[in-house]
C-alpha cells in the first residue's frame, strides 16, 4: 500500500500530537513509520498501526539525540587529530609548538597564564555566538541541541587551570598545557562552525 501526501501529513500531524516537535525528528520518523506501514501485509488503520508505534516513536528521539551528541565529539577528535597528520595544519601546529616553548623560555609565567586565559575565553566567547546565532531556527531542529556541546572537552582546560595551578608553574606540563588547550578549542571552534553551517543548508530545506 502505497501512502498518499494526505497520509503522510497525517503522520506528522500525529506526531505532533505526542509532542515531537524537533522537525528533524519527524521527517526521520514520518519516513520509518510510512515504509514500515507500506511493507506490512496487516490489514489494519494507519491510525491503529500509528498507535501500536508509540513506545518506538518516544525511543527514537532519545536515541538520537545521544547519536547525535557522540558523533559530533567524535568530530571533533578527528579534528583535532588534523592538526598532527593534515598538510595544511601542520605548518600551524609546529609553528604554534615552538612559538609556545619559545615564550615559555622568558620565565613570565604570571603574563602568560592570563595570556592563556585570555585566549582559551575569546575562543570560547566566539563559540558561543557562533552557536547560539540563528536560535530561532536553531532550536526547531534536534541535531542542532548538542551543537555548543561540541566544545565540552575543550572547555575543561579553561574550567580547570585553578586546580592545575600548582603544575603549571612547572616550565614542560605549562608548555603542554597551552599547547594541547588551544589546539583543542581551535579544533572544537572549526568543527562547531563547520557543523552550524552543514545544519544551516539543510534547514533551509525542511523548514
């Protein structure tokens, strides 16, 4: 059995009553639902089939949702892995090395944590934009909830340097600290610009 426009509208209106509302969400459901329906040899409602899919329908927007967030932290490791094998971040990545071990060779440990402060927040400041622009549209689609969560990991460095306080004044885990810190909140910074942008594109399709 083929479904007719009338149907599939159908579907949707009906996921809207069980508060589906991300559209994401619901074009990927309306899909399941509609194929599975099609395939059945029931004769049954679509109204009854809609019915017996409700625990399916409530589970597949948590699943997501966790396999949206997991696939974009891997994203973000692939990333940040670029900058030690890609030809075109290498030259970044040796250069930033040695201009931090060179700096750290002046002894001003004082400036250079809040240097290090500084820059991790202005990476941060522009992620936040960068994530929270287009709310409006932003917040119709599921994918785009774990966006900012993108600079999670990275956000540790910053969160974290008054407990390492005491190691950072330690010449070699200060160098590996700054080091490591701006390349992951670099790699986190492209990587939720680079998915805002995909999310972007395909939201002028669905919505």
């Amino acid at each position: 059995m083929k479904l007719s426009q009338e149907n599939i509208q159908f579907i949707d209106n009906y996921l809207i009553k069980l508060k589906v509302k991300f559209v994401d969400v619901r074009l990927e459901l309306i899909d399941h639902l509609a194929s599975g329906f099609e395939a059945s040899n029931k004769e049954e409602q679509l109204v009854d089939y809609l019915k017996s899919k409700i625990d399916f329908i409530k589970d597949f927007e948590k699943k997501r949702q966790k396999t949206i967030h997991w696939s974009y932290q891997r994203e973000m490791w692939r990333r940040l892995a670029m900058f030690f094998y890609k030809p075109n971040y290498l030259p970044f990545t040796i250069a930033f090395g040695f201009a931090v071990y060179w700096m750290q060779q002046l002894q001003l440990n004082t400036a250079f944590t809040l240097i290090l402060i500084v820059s991790l927040s202005i990476i941060h400041f522009w992620a936040l934009i960068t994530g929270y622009s287009h709310h409006k549209t932003f917040k119709k689609l599921q994918m785009a909830q774990p966006l900012y969560s993108i600079m999670a990991l990275p956000s540790l460095f910053l969160y974290t340097m008054g407990v390492a306080k005491p190691w950072l004044e330690n010449q070699y885990f200060f160098i590996a600290f700054w080091f490591l810190a701006i390349l992951f909140n670099i790699a986190g910074g492209i990587e939720l610009r680079n998915k805002k942008n995909k999310i972007l594109e395909y939201s002028k399709t669905i919505i």
